[in-house]
C-alpha cells in the first residue's frame, strides 16, 4: 500500500535511472535515422511485432495480467522474454503497475492517468515519481501469481540481457546501423506506441461501452499496437481475450491467439459474447 500512495506524493520527483535510459535511446535513434536499409527496416518490423504484439500485447498484458487465456509454461516463458525486449521492465512490475491502473484508473493512486495531462500519461509517469517500482509488499499484493513462479522471479533480475543478445547479434548480421534500428529505434518506436494506449486511448476516440474511466476506441493507437487501441472494448471487459468485438476492429492479437488455440497452445480462453453481452469461456 505505501508504493501506491507514493505514486502521489513523489510525482515532483526526477526518477533519474529512467529519464538517462530515455534521453539516451532516443539520441541514439538520430544517427539511425541516417543509415536507412530494406534489411534494417525489416528488422525493425519484424522485432516490432515480436516484441510488442507477441511480447508485451499478449505476453505481458493479456496472458500475464488479464489470464485471458491459458497457456503452457514454455509458451508464457517465451512471451514473457520477447517482451522483456522492450525495455518497459520486468514483467512482475509491468504487470503490477496495470494491475493498479485497472483498479484505480483515473484516480490519484492510478500510475499513469489521464488527469494530470497527456504528458503525465505518455511519458511523465516514467521519467517521474516510482514508475514501475513496486517493493516486494506491493508485488506480492498484486502479482501473487507470478511472484510464487520461480522462472519470473529469476528471469525479472536479469530482463534486459535478451536485448543485449539481440544486440550482439544484429551486430553480426548487418553492423551498427542495424543495432540502430533493430535494438535503439524499434525499443523507442515500441515505447512511444505503448504509452500512446495510456495517453491517446484515454483521452481522443469512441466509448461504445459506459465505464467509470475515460477509455476510448482508438482505431491508430490499435493499429500501431496490433489491437490494444480498442481500449474501451479493453476497460469495460477486462479479462477478455479480444479486444477488437467488431468485424471491422482489426485485432492481431486476437487472431494470433486463435492461431495459438489452432495450435493447441491457447486453452480456456476468455471472450466476450456481443450477442449474449457476456464474457464466455472456450474451451
């Protein structure tokens, strides 16, 4: 409970660690944007999509957070790395942090909301306050389930060493320029569409759905983030596993966990029913 009420009371201060880790990735994207590459380019893609959708879209927010679906181990490890490659913090705290933002969205004690502003938002709550730094009191409250797993306890310790290994590897594929683009711009691009479901979503777009937050639908922020932009959709059935209800609501991550469910790989999956208005489970 004391992490909570910080958030309140320390959002004058400088979180320094974070607000170095920003300034420098984002200088580092300037001389990438020099050394322009088809290979480069679809490194970043690729990683993106790795990262973002499978990693942070399905690993970290709609297995780990919301258990729209059930997963084997093997496969929830995985997700869970590729989304440790985008620099937003180990997946404990990750997911502790919209654990609380679903509980007190657009209160004094929600990490990132809207009142304070769009910057506040997008990028204000990283570079200020506690961000992410939950104590062991606030992560054993809120992500009881991953913090008795001993693979995530271990693995939240030394998150940042798969994007190293990345690193090393780009380096051998195609050299600096494509570290560039497949390690420092694909992590900045992947922030700044994160961030945009907590700013944009919360403030510009269609609210289909009456919730006590200022959610909306927004159909860029969901296309630059495979499907987290129907974020309406998201606050008013949380735990389920489409996001896009609507034919025309594109949702790749949807579709990924269907292929995954396809494959076998997806179990017990939680979906909302437009018909029936009702959350089902499949399977």
């Amino acid at each position: 409970m004391q992490n909570i009420i910080e958030i309140e009371q320390s959002r004058d201060s400088i979180h320094w660690k974070n607000l170095s880790i920003v300034i420098a990735f984002h200088l580092l994207t300037i001389p990438a944007l020099f050394m322009f590459s088809w290979q480069n380019l679809a490194a970043l893609l690729i990683g993106n999509w790795i990262v973002i959708s499978l990693g942070i879209g399905l690993g970290y927010h709609r297995l780990l957070t919301h258990r729209s679906f059930k997963a084997p181990k093997w496969l929830e490890y995985a997700l869970t790395v590729f989304g440790s490659m985008a620099i937003q913090d180990d997946a404990p705290k990750w997911v502790a942090t919209h654990r609380i933002h679903h509980a007190f969205t657009e209160t004094d004690k929600d990490p990132h909301s809207t009142r304070p502003g769009f910057f506040w938002a997008h990028l204000g709550w990283i570079v200020k306050g506690t961000a992410n730094d939950h104590d062991e009191a606030v992560l054993k409250k809120y992500v009881p389930d991953l913090m008795k797993d001993k693979f995530h306890v271990l693995f939240a310790k030394y998150y940042y060493v798969p994007l190293i290994v990345s690193g090393f590897l780009f380096y051998a594929v195609g050299g600096w320029s494509m570290v560039l683009w497949g390690v420092f711009l694909r992590v900045v691009v992947g922030w700044h569409t994160t961030w945009f479901v907590n700013s944009l979503a919360h403030i510009f777009g269609k609210r289909p759905f009456t919730t006590k937050d200022d959610s909306t639908n927004n159909w860029f922020v969901a296309l630059l983030t495979f499907g987290e932009g129907w974020h309406n959709n998201h606050h008013a059935f949380p735990t389920s596993a489409r996001h896009g209800l609507k034919w025309y609501q594109f949702d790749m991550n949807w579709l990924t966990i269907r292929l995954f469910e396809r494959l076998g790989w997806a179990k017990q999956i939680r979906v909302f029913d437009t018909e029936k208005t009702s959350l089902e489970l499949k399977n």
